[in-house]
C-alpha cells in the first residue's frame, strides 16, 4: 500500500504557495539546489519562469505543473 498521493500533494501547493516562487523557495520545495535549478534553466529543463527586476521567480502554477511531471511514487 503507497500513502502517495500526488494529486493531493500538488492541491496543497496550489494553496499554501504564493502566486510567485523566487528561485530559493522554489529550490527548498523542490528539494534541489539553486545552482541546479539554474543549470536546469540553463537547458531549458527547469519550470517556467520569469524575470521580475533581477531576479527569476517562478509562477506558481507553472512550477506545480514541472514538479508534478517529475514526481513519481516508489513502488
């Protein structure tokens, strides 16, 4: 039996995240560096993101779509 699951983990997310992610809160959710989050970017791998001022934020929706296409429960 897998207590995973994916659809209510990424529900969740849609509610307790703001509506732009900065790369660190992206990174602590992701459980990934920032440095690997910028080389996915790099690659065109990462989540979608944007440009506000300096820095790349994530918009929320766009990076709860990436991190549901990655995860995966253990069987």
């Amino acid at each position: 039996m897998n207590d995973f699951d994916l659809e209510q983990m990424l529900q969740d997310l849609r509610k307790e995240l703001p509506a732009l992610l900065s790369r660190r809160e992206a990174s602590r959710i992701a459980k990934l560096s920032c440095g690997t989050l910028a080389n996915l970017d790099s690659k065109k791998e990462g989540p979608p993101r944007a440009m506000l001022e300096t820095k790349v934020v994530y918009p929320r929706e766009g990076f709860i779509l990436w991190l549901g296409q990655r995860l995966r429960p253990i069987v």
